[in-house]
C-alpha cells in the first residue's frame, strides 16, 4: 500500500511540476511592450506555448513515470 500511495504522491508531483513550470519562468503581463511601441494589455504571452516541451518539462515527466511503474508495481504485488 506504501508503494501505491508513493506513486500517487510522485505523479501528482509530476503533474503540478509541469503545470507550474510555465508560470514560474515568466509574468504573463506587465513590462512587455509590442513591436508597435505599445504596451498590451493583455495576458497572452508573446510566444504561445512557451514552456510547454520535453527539454522543459523533463523533471515533471519523470516524476511521472517513476509514479506509474511504482503504482504498476504496487498494483501486481
């Protein structure tokens, strides 16, 4: 039962990893300034889906997958 809950634990870690990643690398709005001069007043960032990769997301990823081969092992003990 250790072994499951350790699995639940790392891919709920995994998970939130990857979805904070892109909000901690940048603000999305405030202090940018378009190619026009202007400053936008919105939330879209300037690149879409930026941090959204594997080079970026890695840790989240294995965490992931060492949830899932322990909640795979827990579930055939």
């Amino acid at each position: 039962m250790t072994l499951i809950w350790l699995g639940v634990l790392l891919v709920f870690g995994g998970v939130l990893q990857m979805a904070y990643q892109p909000i901690w690398r940048d603000r999305l709005s405030g202090g940018r300034r378009l190619r026009s001069g202007r400053s936008s007043d919105t939330i879209e960032p300037e690149r879409p889906a930026s941090g959204f990769g594997i080079k970026s997301n890695w840790p989240g990823l294995t965490l992931v997958a060492l949830g899932a081969a322990s909640l795979l092992a827990g579930a055939a003990i």
